[in-house]
C-alpha cells in the first residue's frame, strides 16, 4: 500500500509539473492543446494512421481525427495517400511540426534536468532502477492481460 501511495502521490504531480514547464501556447498558439501535443508527439515516434494513434492514445477514432485535422490545419501535419493502399492515409509530422514539437522538448527536457541535477549519482542511479522496474511491473502485467 506504500508504494501505490507513492506512486499516486508522486508521478501525477511529476507529470503536471513537467508538462506545464514550457509553454504550449508561445510555441504553437493559443489552440494547440495537451491531446494535440501527444498526437503530434505519437507521430513524430511512428505512430502514422488515425488508427495507430487511437489505439496508443485510447482515443477514439474520431477524436484523434479532429484533433488531427487541427494539426493538420496548423501546418505541423500532413497527410499522404499509402501507395500500396490507397484507403490508407499516412501521417507524418511536418518540419515546421518538428522544429516546434523539438523546440517544446528542449525546454521539458531543461526543466527535468534542472531538477534532476540537484540529485547524487547514486540518487540519479537509484530512480533510474525504480523507474525501470516500474515499467517492467506493468510490462509484465499488460503482456497478462493480453494473454
């Protein structure tokens, strides 16, 4: 019960104060939204159908297509017929979608290593391994879950 206490006490409040620490709206306006940004964030890793972003995201099909459109509308991205199959729309992050989805990670990641550096080695060492093992935990639950 300690450590789910942690954890709800700790990575809410981590994750709140990383994803205010840049400023959304002085890089991509003032309609460019939190959802926008992980869609955006997806794509950029791979994730190129309205489909694939659902999926990750546990958005609806059409949500992520509205919010897709208003990427899309802000030029940051861009749509392409799959060659192979034509019913297939492939996304893909502009540069301008890349330069801005860079220059908004920069600063996340000067906030977190602002943070971080008032840790030891051995601090650094020891929430690297929790953090790890966290991922494993739930790792090994989804593969469970699926199974």
């Amino acid at each position: 019960m300690a450590c789910q206490k942690a954890i709800w006490d700790t990575l809410p409040y981590v994750i709140h104060k990383t994803k205010t620490s840049a400023n959304h709206e002085t890089i991509f306006g003032k309609s460019f939204t939190p959802a926008m940004f992980h869609i955006l964030r997806n794509i950029h890793l791979g994730k190129d159908t309205i489909s694939d972003l659902a999926s990750c995201t546990q958005v609806s099909l059409p949500a992520v297509s509205r919010q897709v459109d208003r990427l899309a509308n802000l030029g940051l991205v861009t749509r392409k017929r799959d060659p192979h199959n034509r019913r297939r729309i492939i996304l893909e992050i502009s540069e301008v979608g890349k330069e801005k989805l860079e220059l908004l990670m920069e600063g996340k990641s000067k906030y977190v290593f602002q943070h971080l550096s008032r840790l030891t080695e051995k601090e650094l060492d020891t929430v690297i391994h929790g953090l790890k093992l966290l991922r494993s935990a739930f790792s090994d639950a989804d593969r469970e879950e699926n199974s």
